[in-house]
C-alpha cells in the first residue's frame, strides 16, 4: 500500500486552472511547449503531478499529495516576464545598482527595453537546472544554475557575453532582479552557469523562476483550490481488501478445478 501512487482525489493536492492572456487563440505549439515548462516545472513538487490543456486556451495543473499549498500557489500562481539585461546601455545609464542588501533596477523595465539592454527573453531558454557540483579549481562543493538556451537564444547569449565579459548582467523577473552574475568569458556554445549560489535550495529557486518565466505564453489564473482527498486511504484499504478476496476466490477455485480434472483423470483410467 505505501507504494501505491496517489492522485488528486485520494491524496488531496493543489488544482489551479490558467488561461491564456490576450484575445487571440494561441497556437498549438505554443500550448504544447507551454504545458511541456510547467510539467517540468511541477515536477519538482510531486512526481504525481499533471499538467494538461483544458479547450482551446485553458490550462490545467494537479499536484496531489503537497503539504505546503500556500506557498505553491504563490509560486505557480504568478508565471511573470523574464529577461537579462546589462549594466548599461549604449549611453553608459545604468541599469541596475547594488543596494548592498541585493541589486533593484535604476528605471523602469520599459525604459530599459528601448534602450536595448535586453539581451535575452525568457523565451530564449530551453531548460533550467539548480543543484550542486564540484569545482575544477578547489575541488570544494559549490551550488549553480545550468542554463540550456534554445537556437536563437544561444547567438543572442553568445553576442552579449562577448561585449560584456568582466561586466554584471542581471536575471529579471516580475521586475525584480533575481541575480546578477559576473560575465568571465565569452559563452558561445549554448550552455551557461551561474554560480555564486549559498545553497543548493538558492540554486534551485532561482532555476525554478528561470524555468517558469520562460513560458512561451502568458498566463493568468483563473481560478485555483486546495483539493482535499476525496476517497482518502479508506478507499485504499477498501481497495486491498477487495483485491486480497479476490485472490483468495481464485485460489479456490484453481485448487478445486485441479482436484476436479485428477478425479475425472482417475475415473478414465479405471474404464
């Protein structure tokens, strides 16, 4: 019974239901990689977790079994813009500055869009992955973020590395910078990391924010629960019981079908 897998109906869970921003009908490929980021998005939380379309423009997601609803909703529940950009512009106006507690733009994002500080879109990255790793210098543990950057989001990365090695380029989320690594070579191959990180949870927070505000659409929710179990483990033991008696009244029935077929065998012989 412990490594039965539970669903939204027999564990409880988180069920949170988007829809698609604008007017127009999203295409399905654009849905498709949508609901493709979120799975793995999700997954994270619950290997139970489903993420699936609901008509033309609705999305739907089921995560049983969680046990910190709120923070999930929070988390899920707001898949914002992501950007980076650079420390200047062409102009030399900064961008962002350090307020010694962590770094906060200098104008709005807008501003810094026309401009052309922004170098890559959410868009522009395939995969991100938090974790652990050990370095080639000290051989000590140290946490990153490795980033995997689509096609085109690989020449964008490749040109704004080159023009900005030694320089800061800052990961905008929501409009608010989420890390502003050092640039230390010229990354040309479509793979990047960020490291720097305290905690291998630092790692995969930011990881998570990077992966979610690279949604190929944008989302708003429409409505999300807390979804309590609805047949709860009596329908589990209900389940097994069933499935023991079941066992049991095939055993039967073979041990009683054997001894029929010995009988009828003897009786043969004995004519």
């Amino acid at each position: 019974a412990r490594n039965i897998n539970l669903g939204l109906d027999l564990a409880g869970g988180v069920s949170i239901t988007y829809q698609v921003a604008g007017d127009e009908t999203p295409s399905a490929e654009d849905m498709s990689d949508t609901i493709y980021k979120l799975q793995k998005r999700v997954e994270q939380y619950s290997t139970e977790a489903q993420v699936y379309k609901e008509g033309n423009d609705r999305i739907a997601v089921e995560i049983p079994g969680v046990t910190d609803a709120d923070a999930i909703l929070n988390d899920l529940g707001k898949p914002g813009s992501l950007c980076f950009i650079t420390m200047t512009d062409d102009d030399g106006n900064a961008n962002f500055s350090s307020t010694g507690s962590g770094y906060v733009l200098a104008r709005s994002l807008d501003e810094i869009r026309e401009s052309g500080s922004v170098v890559l879109e959410g868009t522009d990255v395939k995969d991100a992955q938090g974790g652990a790793f050990q370095s080639d210098k000290n051989s000590s543990r140290e946490y990153a973020v490795s980033l995997t950057l689509t096609d085109e989001g690989k020449t964008k990365f490749a040109d704004a590395t080159k023009a900005n090695v030694g320089k800061q380029i800052a990961i905008v989320y929501d409009n608010q910078i989420l890390s502003a690594p050092k640039v230390n070579e010229a990354i040309t191959g479509g793979q990047a990391q960020i490291t720097g990180m305290a905690d291998v949870e630092e790692a995969q927070n930011l990881a998570s924010y990077i992966r979610i505000g690279s949604l190929s659409l944008e989302l708003t929710e429409l409505r999300s629960s807390v979804v309590a179990a609805q047949l709860g483990e009596e329908a589990i033991s209900t389940s097994l019981i069933a499935g023991l008696i079941g066992l049991i009244i095939v055993i039967l029935f073979m041990i009683i079908a054997y001894r029929v077929i010995q009988v009828s065998d003897k009786v043969t012989q004995f004519n």
